[in-house]
C-alpha cells in the first residue's frame, strides 16, 4: 500500500490545543444570507504557508461547488470545532448554529466569511496526489484457536529501553524478543496480511470473541510503533515481479496463490504498529477514530494533509477525477500521515468496512485543494 499512516499520533494530539471558544452572550447569531453574494470583489493577495503558496480564486472556480452535498461536511465542521486552532474558533459557533440551515445558506455564509485559495507546491514539479485510508473490520478471537493465531500487541514494556525496538522478523523468530511481547497479546486474527493492514492503517474495529463465547464490537487505535522504517509490501512484490496490481486485493490474492512466501513478504516490511484497546458505544461507532487534530474522523468528510501545508481544522475544497472515484467536495484537514508529505497531497478517509477498504485500496489519483481560509 502506498504509505505507513500513522493514524493517531498520541503524542501530537497534546500539541493541537483547543482555543476557548466566546461566552454564549458574545456569540452573534449566524447571519441568513438569502441573496447572491458579490464575487467580483477584488482578491486578496496570495499567501505562502510552510510547504505550499495558496492562490486566491474566486468561489465560481471550485468545480461542483452548487452541486456537493454540502450539509454532509457540517458534521465534520463542528467535530473540528471541538478542537478548532486561533484562525477558525471566532467562526465555530455559527457553524454550530448552521447546522440545520439550508444549503443554500450554508454556501452563502461560506462565501461571505471565508476566501477561496487554490493550494500551488512552492517549488514546482510537486503534483497533486490523492489516496484513500480505511477502518479495517476485522474478527478475532480474545484466546488462540487453531485458526486464530496471529497476536495484535499492546506496546511491550521494554519499548522505551530500546529506539528502535525489533524488527517484525525478530519479533516473530528470536526467543527474547517472543518472551518480551508473551502477556502484551490483545487478540488473535486468522490472517497475518490482515494484521499488516491493521497496522498500516493504524487503527480499525474488531469483532472479538470472548472465552465464554460471546462476541462484542472494539476499536484497536494506535498506540506505539517499534520505531523502525516503513517499507511497502506492494512495492517489495512488484520488485519481484510477483505482481502487477499493487492493491491490497491485488497482494491478497497474490498471498492466497503463494502461501509459502508470506512471511517472506511481511518481514520485507520490519516496521510494526502496536495497539490499544477502546469501547465503541454506538455515539462513536457513527464516526471514525481520533485523527491528528484530536476530533473523530468523518467518512468522506475527512482527510489527512501535511500539517506543514495545511492547517488541521481548514475546510478544504477537493477535486480528484480518476479511475476509482471522481470527487468535488467539502472535505475538513483533520489528520495527518508520515507519507502525507507535500502541498497538494490528501488521504481520503473512506470509513470502514469492505467497501470503505477496496476504494482505499485502489485510489490513487490526481488531485487539485483550495483551502477556504477566514477574510
């Protein structure tokens, strides 16, 4: 897969701190904007933010803006109001209040209190790329059985006494290692490439069976990593020439044909994610896990950016026509990803689920962002 998505770096989430929001007696009422708002006012100057320089446009230029289902986006705006930066908390509270408006309202307030800015790399030669990431659904088994046997770790106790911890390959062959992960087991999968997906994309949902036989839904989300290189198995098989689709089906069925070589495969790979264990009470269930900004990811509402480009918390305008999917929506910068790296770079969170995993699997596409950034 195209890259190793660290899909909830706790030790970021301290960094993104909230910004107290106006008492309610100072929060003016969102205005209703009925009629058209004038986008022949002159642009702004453009602006360079870390990575990228954003080109002021005007809003008749974001294809498919009057046809995106835009109220969709709303809920992921107010999660992001949960956790909203300087620039965009004076604006939360009448997203809050335009939660149930109209639409067509909604546009309206946007083109009155926010500035298109198409988002160019600094340098040129940096073209747009769009990929896709998922919550894997996964079933498992709390004890070992015959079919369940390979282990998804809580971080082991002695993580912190060596940078970087073992490899993949050590932690499945060498006896001091084995003993140093023996009791950190959270649950068994029948399938190790399932457990490489897990890991890749950092967190994902488990139907877990318990001894007595009872069964309950978990989300597993990311919690360390053993510190060393991510190296992509798709790439290491078309290397080989084992494969010409590097998509996860693709490597699935290539792994169904070559069973032998499996741990060959995996082992390319020596980097490993380990995870912790949280409840998923249905209120939660709706969203996806905690992303960089600290706040539940929507699915097709959300995506990772470089946070050295676009600030988490910005409702961006994304445009991407491919193979896969063509996409023109209201999206929010709500995580980030260590091979996210660039200005006009997006992971599209898909949701979870099989269907949420075969878009994520295969995207990979052009893409075009305008960041929509308070006047």
């Amino acid at each position: 897969m195209k890259r190793f998505l660290v899909y909830a770096i706790v030790g970021m989430l301290a960094a993104c701190s909230s910004v107290p929001l106006p008492p309610a007696d100072e929060v003016r009422p969102a205005p209703r904007i009925t009629g058209p708002v004038d986008d022949s006012a002159p642009l702004p100057p453009a602006l360079t933010h870390g990575k990228s320089r954003w080109q002021p446009v005007r809003w008749s230029e974001l294809p498919g803006f009057e046809d995106d289902a835009i109220h969709e986006a709303w809920n992921a705006w107010i999660k992001s109001c949960e956790r909203p930066g300087a620039t965009f908390a004076p604006l939360c509270p009448q997203v809050r209040q335009l939660s149930i408006a109209a639409p067509h309202e909604q546009r309206a307030w946007m083109r009155s209190r926010l500035q298109p800015y198409r988002v160019e790399p600094v340098q040129a030669g940096d073209p747009g790329l769009l990929t896709g990431y998922y919550e894997p659904l996964l079933e498992g088994s709390r004890l070992p059985t015959a079919t369940h046997t390979v282990p998804l770790y809580r971080p082991p106790a002695t993580l912190a006494s060596r940078r970087p911890w073992y490899t993949r390959q050590e932690m499945e062959t060498v006896p001091e290692v084995r003993a140093q992960l023996r009791g950190r087991e959270i649950a068994w999968l029948a399938d190790p490439v399932d457990a490489l997906v897990l890991q890749i994309q950092g967190s994902g949902r488990m139907r877990v069976t318990e001894p007595d036989g009872t069964q309950r839904v978990v989300r597993l989300a990311f919690a360390a990593s053993n510190d060393q290189p991510y190296r992509s198995v798709g790439s290491w098989l078309l290397q080989q020439g084992a494969i010409r689709d590097a998509s996860w089906p693709g490597i699935k069925a290539w792994t169904v044909q070559n069973p032998q070589r499996v741990n060959e495969m995996l082992w390319a790979n020596p980097r490993t994610v380990f995870f912790r264990e949280e409840p998923l009470p249905d209120l939660d269930a709706a969203f996806g896990p905690r992303g960089a900004q600290g706040v539940p990811l929507t699915p097709g509402r959300s995506i990772a950016v470089d946070k050295d480009s676009i600030p988490y918390g910005t409702p961006v305008w994304l445009a991407s026509a491919g193979p896969v999917t063509n996409l023109q929506r209201l999206v929010l910068a709500q995580d980030t990803g260590s091979a996210i790296v660039g200005s006009v770079r997006a992971d599209y969170f898909a949701g979870w689920g099989p269907d949420a995993g075969d878009l994520a699997g295969r995207l990979k596409q052009p893409l075009r962002l305008w960041v929509l950034w308070p006047k």
